[in-house]
C-alpha cells in the first residue's frame, strides 16, 4: 500500500486465484492502490504448485507483490458477513468465481451492487460472461488457442505453437486493469459522489484477439485467411530474427521505403538494378524471400557485435535476441531499473520486473513480494473496518479467518 502512488486511495479486494485474474490487482498495487487478498485459510493454491524454490513460489511471490493477505472463510456465516463488510469499503473488486460459487458465497454482481453501489466489480473468465462457451473452465493457453494466436505462430510448414511463457495470462491482466481505470474515472466524473460503478466483464481469449487485429482487418473474407509465417510478416520485408557468424541471433525490422535504401547499403546492394527491384514496398513483397534471403547472407557473414554495430550506424532498427540472464546483464535494462531485486524469506532474493509505463511525477514501485500467509488479517481488519482485537478473536474462534 502507498499512499503517494497515482492510485493512492483506491481500495481493492482481490478474491482471484492462480495466474491470470490475480495480475490485474497486483498492476493496480503497482501504482499505490491498497490491494487486499482474500485466501481461503489454507491459502491460495498458487502457493503450493509450479515452480518452487526452496519452500517459497516464484509466481506467488510475483502475482501477490504489493498485496496485503488476509485469510476468509466464504463457507462460513461469520466469514460471509465479514466480507459483506469488506465490500462496503470497498472501491473495486476483482474475481475469477465460478458461477457457482458467486451463487453460494452471494458474490454476483447484482447482490453486491444492491449493497455498495459505486462498486466497480471485474469478473475474469477464459470465455467471457456471456456467449455459447461462458460456463466453459478456461486457462491462457485454451485463451492462445482459441484467439488465434498459436494458429499464426510457429514456422510457416511447421504446426502452430503456444508461447512458451503465460502470454495469455499477463494480457489479462493488462485488460482488467484497463478495465478498472475507464469504471473509475466514468463513476467517479459524476458530480455530488452519485456516480455508480459497473461491472467490467474481461474474457481471457479477448485481449489475445486484440492481438491479431491486423491480420483480421486485412483478411478480405476469402479463403483460408492469414497464416503463420515464422518470424516474418506478409506486409513487410525484411523483418526477421537472423543468425550471425558467431551464432547468436538478432532481430531486424526495416520495413520502409527508407529504411530498405539503407539496408541495401550495408549488404551491398545498393546498385540501380537493385534499387529498382527492391525500394518500393510493392515491389520487394513481390520478392520478399529474396529480399530477406540477402539480408540473410550478410548478417552470417558477421558476428553479432558487428551486425548491431552497423546497423544502428545506418539508422536501421536491430536488436539482440535476448535470453533472461541476458535482459539481466543488459546496461539499458539496468539503468532503467527495468527489473528489481527483493528480499523473500522464503525465496533468498528474487527479482521482479518493475512497474509500467514509468510515469514522471507518481511512478509506479514494488513494496514487497507476495507476502506470507494472513500476513496482514489483523492490520487490515482494524484499518478498513475499525475492528477491535477482541471482534478479530471472535472471528478468529468462529474459524471465519
């Protein structure tokens, strides 16, 4: 919690579990909003599977930065009217509940818009709120499937292909943050402290499908449709990741009339002839493979160093193809703080990307990694509604928390 961030103010309860939903309250706690997870008492599952190092979980201590935890028993009275509570003080709430546990914990939009009508409440499904698949389990990687993404990845005679890495999952959380934003600022524009909150329904599938919206709109409606192309892409060459002579790999995007002339320089082909078949977007697409195969050939001749080198020298935009103790070496991401590193109790220390956009006057900041379980029940409990210790006792005694 902050109280200097730009969100500095905004009370969110976080009744998510896993990897998708969670990230949309852990960017709001990114930038200053008092973020309170709600954990079953024997914790959100997330803690216990996946990647473990040590006895801790680097995804916890990811999707739970800068939340405070509480444990609550939904199954029990004294818990449910504890949450009641909650969500009278409550700005947002951010969930991933199955039909059937709105129903049984009383959590559908409806009942909790009767109780606190500025309530801004984001429901988080694979499929979305409404459709033939709503009632349908999803996970990113059905959300990657069915949005078309791993269709147009992979190489073009090879089959499709999911990212190696929660894709899905981190363009979720984008959205419900998106989401959040526009239901808070067209609740809270309205005069006198009447605006009301909204229910913001964010699919999984659907910020996937915002992926492909060019592809989508230049697809004229005939025939099979756009497909994968490897690294390439059908309206501009050359775009690729390419070899160099010591073996390691960049990636090059120089799609302009401009940039091609310059291009065509550094590989030396830069005769008339050449600039005749080439210069011209229309006319290199007409011959993209051998395009893209000279660009190709010269960058094998060299060794990386040299390839960036040249190319940023021609004003041609290259950059290396990083792996992760790559980024973490790289001098740019360093002064830029891009990634930050934290001490966990049960992680050792652990690095977590920083926050985005960097905003100049109320930037974004990591407080601490995913904390330990009912690591704050009491504090928040007495902050957000007043509670003595003998009432966080009872409720203690009544197993609500």
């Amino acid at each position: 919690m902050s109280s200097s961030g730009a969100l500095a103010g905004l009370r969110v309860l976080d009744l998510t579990t896993l990897l998708a939903a969670p990230q949309i309250a852990a960017m709001l706690g990114d930038f200053g909003a008092d973020v309170v997870k709600l954990e079953p008492r024997g914790g959100d599952p997330l803690r216990q599977i996946g990647v473990r190092r040590g006895e801790g979980s680097p995804a916890w201590a990811w999707v739970a930065r800068n939340k405070r935890t509480i444990t609550l028993d939904l199954d029990v009275l004294e818990g449910q009217e504890l949450f009641a509570r909650l969500i009278d003080e409550a700005d947002v709430l951010v969930e991933n509940l199955t039909p059937s546990l709105r129903a049984r914990w009383h959590c559908d939009y409806a009942t909790l818009a009767a109780r606190n009508p500025r309530l801004v409440v984001v429901s988080v499904s694979c499929f979305g709120q409404s459709g033939p698949l709503a009632a349908e389990p999803g996970a990113g990687a059905l959300a990657e499937a069915f949005a078309g993404f791993a269709h147009m990845t992979g190489e073009a005679n090879g089959p499709p292909l999911l990212p190696s890495l929660p894709l899905g999952d981190a363009m979720t959380g984008f959205s419900g943050a998106l989401g959040v934003l526009l239901a808070c600022y067209a609740r809270d524009r309205q005069a006198g402290g009447s605006g009301r909150g909204q229910h913001v329904d964010v699919s999984m599938f659907e910020p996937i499908l915002q992926l492909l919206g060019l592809p989508i709109a230049t697809w004229d409606g005939v025939g099979a449709g756009p497909k994968r192309n490897g690294s390439r892409v059908e309206g501009g060459v050359p775009r690729n990741l390419y070899r160099c002579g010591d073996g390691a790999w960049i990636a090059l995007s120089g799609t302009t009339d401009a940039q091609v002339a310059r291009v065509l320089e550094v590989v030396g082909r830069d005769a008339p002839a050449d600039r005749a078949r080439y210069g011209k977007s229309a006319a290199r697409l007409a011959v993209a493979d051998e395009l893209d195969g000279l660009v190709a050939e010269w960058i094998a001749r060299h060794d990386r160093a040299v390839v960036l080198a040249t190319f940023r020298a021609a004003r041609v935009p290259v950059a290396p193809v990083n792996d992760v103790a790559d980024l973490m070496a790289d001098a740019h991401v360093r002064a830029r703080a891009s990634v930050e590193r934290f001490a966990d109790a049960e992680l050792g220390e652990v690095a977590l990307v920083a926050p985005t956009p960097k905003l100049g006057s109320t930037p974004g900041r990591h407080i601490r990694p995913g904390p330990a379980l009912s690591a704050h029940t009491d504090e928040v409990l007495r902050e957000w509604l007043a509670l003595s210790s003998d009432e966080i006792a009872r409720l203690r005694a009544a197993k609500a928390i």
